[in-house]
C-alpha cells in the first residue's frame, strides 16, 4: 500500500510503502472492542470504599431495651437501616485489570492501524521537525496538510517542540510511537507520523506473516515529479 509523504509546507514530496501485514489486514472488530475494554478498564483505579457497619464510629451502646417499649427492637443506632449506619454490599477496593495475551494486542493495533489507511487518514511526514515550539506554527501545519478534525501524532522518540506547540490544541494529542496504544487510534480521527515512528512501528510488529518472513526494512520511497500538486 502506498501513501503520500508530505513536507513541512505541506507539499507532497513522494510516496511510502505501508505492511500490508501491519496495515492491510481485514479489521478484527471484536478483538478490537476486547482491547479497548481491556484498556478502559485498567485505567480505573478502584479506589472506591464504604464502611460496613463494624467500621462506622460509635453504636456500642443497645439503644433501648429489648422488650416493652412498643418500638422494634435495635441491637445498634449504627446498624444499616440507622441514619449514620454501616454500608451493606457496598463498594470495596479492588482491582478491574483484564487479561488479554500479547497476539491478541497486537492484532487489535494492527487492525486499528489498517481501518486507518483504509480510510485515508495516515498522514506520513517527510522531514517532521520545529525550530520552536509555537502553537500557531503547529495548528497552520494541521491546515496545510488539510486535517480538520481530531489529529493523533505520533513521534518515534521525545521531541519538545512538537510536544509544546500541540499541547494546547484541544484537537491534537503527541504520542510515542512504543505508547500506541487502540484507545487512542480510535479516539482521534487522523494518525499524523514521520518516517522513523513508521518505521518503528513495522520494526515493532516484526517479521511479515504469508510473506519471505524477512523482517521489514526501513521505508522506500518513491520521488514525486516536481509537478505534484500540494496536498
């Protein structure tokens, strides 16, 4: 599969070749949910507590006498039916974190990567680099390069200056390429990327499966004629 490559101007400058292994593959809906519930659950912290009736203060006391006052009788004014009383089957600290074995990950970030290119909207950066770390500069990038929605970037390694100028987009979000992660493919529309996170990410998934079994090899690109037009 072959994308566009776009500069800073927002110029296409050649094209790259996608995996097909990585990002042609038919989109595995169910595992695809199964991560992102996984994801969205280990995220919860479950912190949450009440205190059950042998906990809440006070209550050592029989409040009236058993019999002969006409009223029902009470062992405690901390019981559950008191104002004030113990919790019954209330929430207790525990842990959410789902299981979910490593073939079966990786196989959600692939499928989410695929519905990506299916759709267009990967867009791969020839040279992806800021002087300083303007916002302004970073949101004129975007509208050059005709993104108007939710943008997810993604750098192979730390960088500041993208990191600064996209962090007060509300619409943009910066991530390592080894933090990608299906929550976040899903939840913003275009996948914006250089040529080393795209490598990373075949590097990642490793060797090609149905293919030579070699493992993929840097990127090829192919120069555009000077008389491409600008994307």
């Amino acid at each position: 599969m072959l994308v566009p490559v776009h500069n800073m101007a927002g110029e296409v400058v050649g094209e790259i070749e996608l995996s097909d292994y990585v990002f042609g593959i038919e989109p595995n809906v169910p595992v695809m949910h199964q991560a992102l519930v996984r994801q969205l659950a280990n995220a919860r912290l479950g912190t949450h507590k009440t205190k059950n009736r042998s906990e809440v203060r006070g209550g050592g006391r029989k409040p009236w006498r058993q019999k002969g006052t006409g009223r029902a009788r009470q062992g405690s004014i901390r019981a559950p039916q008191w104002r004030g009383g113990g919790v019954v089957f209330g929430p207790q600290p525990r842990s959410y974190a789902q299981k979910m074995n490593r073939k079966m990950r990786r196989l959600a970030l692939r499928s989410a990567l695929s519905v990506k290119a299916a759709d267009s909207q990967i867009v791969i950066m020839d040279d992806f680099a800021m002087e300083q770390p303007k916002t302004k500069e970073m949101a004129a990038l975007l509208d050059r390069l005709n993104v108007d929605s939710t943008v997810l970037i993604l750098l192979s390694d730390s960088d500041a200056n993208i990191e600064l100028a996209a962090r007060n987009l509300p619409y943009a979000k910066t991530l390592r390429s080894h933090c990608l992660s299906v929550r976040d493919l899903l939840g913003y529309d275009v996948l914006v990327m250089s040529r080393e996170s795209l490598d990373a990410i075949h590097k990642m998934f490793g060797a090609v499966e149905g293919d030579s079994g070699d493992e993929y090899v840097g990127h090829e690109s192919v120069a555009a004629s000077d008389e491409q037009e600008v994307a």
